[in-house]
C-alpha cells in the first residue's frame, strides 16, 4: 500500500482531517475530502483535483444536461491520440493535467 500524500501527512500531524474513509452499509468504502456539508472553494483555489460524483448537490447539472443527451449519444473531444509505444507520453500527458480532451492509446 503506497504513503498517503505529504500534505495529508501534514494535515494529520496538526490534527487536520484530510481523507475521511467511510464504510459504506453494503460493504464498500468511501472516501470522503471533506465534510458533507463543506466547501470546495478551497480545492478549486489550489487547483486540487477532485474525482467523485455528488448526486444530490449535481442534480441541477444533470438536468441542465439531459437535452444534450436527448439529442443523442456525447461523443468525446479527443485531443491526442497516440501509438501503444508512447504509453509514457499519455503518463506525463495526464500527469500534467493540461491536456484537453481525451488521450487515445492506438494499439494497432
């Protein structure tokens, strides 16, 4: 199992909470960055990135959004597609965070 992140080390040391795991009542867990009800100002001013999904806090999007797949099915903007021997450009391509669209991996 890898170290948590330096920061979440930090945070833990001056009694801060960084990740808050959760057990889920059907057995699996959730990681939460911060409480429910708090603020993701923060995250944002930083340029933290930020993977989940809030169902209850979203539903204004997703119904901004259904026309859009009303009309069809999305179609991704790829932005770079490169061959199975780049693999470690598509690495520092997403590492970076800089790329727009998706990378594509050719594995003909």
């Amino acid at each position: 199992m890898s170290r948590p992140p330096r920061s979440w080390r930090r945070n833990r040391r001056r009694g801060e909470r960084g990740a808050q795991p959760v057990r889920h009542r059907d057995g699996g867990k959730v990681a939460t960055i911060l409480a429910p009800d708090g603020s993701l100002d923060s995250l944002y001013q930083r340029n933290q990135k930020l993977y989940g999904i809030f169902l209850t806090r979203e539903r204004a999007r997703f119904t901004e959004m259904a026309p859009v797949f009303e009309r069809g099915p999305a179609r991704p903007r790829i932005g770079k597609v490169l061959r199975l021997d780049q693999i470690a450009e598509a690495h520092r391509l997403l590492d970076a965070g800089h790329n727009s669209g998706k990378i594509v991996i050719d594995i003909n």
